[in-house]
C-alpha cells in the first residue's frame, strides 16, 4: 500500500500542474483577446476623430458621432473587465495611432469626402470583424465576460458597415 503512495501522489502533482497551467493559458488568451477588443476600438475611435473635422452630410456625422459612442462604452468595460482581474492592457502605440491620424487625412485631401469616408470606415470595420473573428475561433475556453464583450464590438462593426454602405 506505502508503494502506491509516491505513484499516487506524483500522479496527482502532475495533473495539478496541467490543470494550474490550464488556467494560466486561458487567462493568457483572455488577455490578450480583451488587448484585441481594446486595440480595436481604440482604432476606430482615432478614425472617426481624424475625420469629424471634415465637412460632410449631417446623416454621416450623427452616424459616426454614435459609432464613436459606441467605441467609447466598448473600451471603458474593456478596460473594467481588465481591472477586475488585475490585468494591464496594451494599447495602441502613440506611433501608430499618429500614422493612422495622418494616413486618414491624406486619403480625404480630394474627391467626395462622404463617399471616401465611408469606405475608409467601412475598411477599418471589416479589419476590425476579422480580428474579432479569428480571436472568437482561436481561443477554446474564454471568460464569458471577455467572449461577450468580443461578440458585442463584432456586432457594433456589422452595424456600423450597414449604416455606412448608404454614403458610399
């Protein structure tokens, strides 16, 4: 009986260790699922700030105004959720986000501006779709909280490419 002991014991270490390094991988992937959702709101908010200076219809700003909103909400519980488990999130990097501000200006310097601004929104939106997609597929078991969150920014881009389409 005292030899099955060490087997036992040993045989109930390891697997706490595969359980413990379990939990450490999906907290992991829920980090970095909740540092997607928070990258990806922040780059719309930059977007839709870098052209509200534009003149354009009054149905296209009210529009973005309410899509900037909705950003804004997305990112303050991205930001709660983080802070509930003790986390730090990345953002996006001021470089970046000045490229973006700049790269945006430079696109609406001719042409409809209405008709660019949709498009260049309608293309961040569906960047924005397909990294919440492949973060939704990639990571098997998610804190519900997070997974929902992702669910909810991956229904605000689908609405906000459908508000869009009609100022093409």
């Amino acid at each position: 009986m005292y030899s099955m002991l060490p087997r036992f014991f040993w045989s109930c270490m390891i697997f706490l260790h595969l359980v413990i390094l379990e939990m450490v991988m999906n907290m992991k992937n829920d980090r970095e699922m909740l540092c997607s959702i928070l990258k990806t709101t922040q780059m719309g908010q930059i977007g839709i700030r870098s052209v509200l200076d534009t003149s354009m219809r009054p149905g296209l700003r009210k529009a973005l105004q309410s899509q900037l909103q909705k950003y804004d909400s997305i990112e303050s519980e991205a930001y709660y959720l983080a802070s509930q488990r003790g986390w730090e999130l990345e953002e996006v990097q001021p470089g970046k986000r000045l490229l973006a501000d700049m790269m945006t200006r430079m696109k609406l310097s001719h042409g409809n501006a209405d008709s660019k601004i949709a498009d260049m929104m309608i293309q961040g939106n569906t960047r924005g779709m397909i990294s919440g997609m492949k973060n939704l597929h990639q990571y098997q078991q998610q804190d519900c909280q997070v997974s929902s969150l992702c669910q909810r920014l991956l229904d605000c881009e689908t609405a906000n490419i459908r508000q869009l389409q009609t100022f093409l």
